[in-house]
C-alpha cells in the first residue's frame, strides 16, 4: 500500500509525488475534491523535500498551482519552512506496512492527527436558532453548538458537498436523511425513540422502540 499521509495547513492530507500528479493531472481537475485533500511531496532545486498542498489561483500561499497539464510550484520562506518541510512533518507511511498491527497502529495515529486538527479551534461556528426551527434542526443546530467547535475544520470529510451542507444550517428544517448524514461527519450519535402517544391510546404499544439512526443504525431496545 503506497500511501503517505500528513497534516498540512491544518487539515488531514494524503501525498503524492510530483511523478504521480504529472500521470493523473487531468484526474485531479475534473475532480476538485481530491486535490482538497491531498499535497504532492515535491524537492527544491537544492534537493530539500516539501509536501505542498494544491492551492487555487486566488491564493498566495506555499504550494501547487495546477492550470491544466501545466503547473507552478511557490516553495515557503524560511519563516513557513518548518509547516511544509517533509522532515519537519509528522507524516504517517503505510508502504512499509507488515502485519495487520502495523496497519491498525497507524491508522491510530491518523485518527490522532485528525484530532488534533478538529480541536485547533480557530472560529466556533453557532447556528442561529429561530422561532420557525423545526423540532429536529433545533436539536441539531443545539448539538453544534455544545460541541464549541470549528465546523471549516470538518470539511474534508463533507468533500464537494460541504459548502451546501453548511448552508442548511441557515435554515429552518432539515430531512431525515440529511441529518443523519450530517450528524455521521460531525460524531454526532442521533437516537429515535417511538412512544405511545399518551397513556390512554387505542392499542398501546407495549414498549418503547429506541434505535440509533447513525452509523450502522443499532438494534431496537
């Protein structure tokens, strides 16, 4: 398995070499998402390693800039050298991996990493709670802002979609599917329970119905 890992600018990346991106340019701009979440390993002219992250045409900070087959490289001052520098990284390799130990070791330590990132809090991002929120986005948008976090921090995980997603924030409701989903990239566990309505219903159930709605969905209680 050929697949270094690291984190660069604050968010989780997985690298490539130069060799790799020249063979797959074409790949990576008709599919923006993946240059988000990845960085070529790319030497200077003194043979010094950088991973450098795709950057788009905007920007003005260390990294690749990709325009078609065609490309340019701006490499760190010294002050930024140690955030790009392969040696100054912690960079997680699995191509030597032996045994599935080895495999699972590592995979700790990129959920480490990621941990890390998710709790370099730069902005707390607070929904607006409104009068016209339906029941379930008012608990969502509650949930959100308990965790005191910084949602740009989980972008990666949302890919392409990220943006819309967080723009339903802004709204009043959110459908079921949308919030599990959601809930799913923010490790937030959400549980339905089905109860009777009232003690004196017509045909009473004879229990409550719990089941988790995240991840592999649980078993009735």
């Amino acid at each position: 398995m050929d697949l270094k890992t690291a984190s660069v600018d604050g968010k989780i990346v997985d690298i490539i070499s130069e060799q790799d991106y020249l063979s797959k340019w074409r790949l990576y701009a008709e599919n923006p998402s993946m240059g988000a979440s990845t960085a070529v390993e790319i030497a200077d002219q003194n043979g010094v390693k950088y991973i450098l992250p795709f950057r788009g045409k905007n920007d003005d900070r260390p990294g690749v800039y990709p325009d078609g087959a065609v490309y340019f490289t701006k490499f760190p001052d010294s002050e930024a050298e140690s955030s790009y520098r392969e040696d100054s990284l912690t960079i997680v390799d699995f191509s030597d991996v032996k045994n599935v130990a080895d495999f699972l070791a590592r995979n700790s330590q990129i959920r480490d990493m990621e941990t890390t990132v998710l709790t370099d809090i730069e902005s707390v991002f607070s929904p607006q709670i409104t009068p016209n929120d339906s029941p379930e986005m008012r608990a969502f948008k509650e949930a959100i802002i308990s965790k005191h976090m910084d949602i740009n921090k989980y972008a990666p995980r949302f890919g392409d979609n990220f943006l819309n997603d967080k723009r339903i924030l802004k709204t009043s409701s959110i459908t079921m599917n949308k919030l599990v989903a959601m809930c799913e990239k923010l490790d937030i566990e959400a549980e339905l329970t089905l109860r009777n309505a009232k003690p004196d219903v017509a045909n009473p159930m004879k229990k409550e119905i719990t089941v988790i709605l995240t991840n592999s969905g649980g078993d009735e209680t």
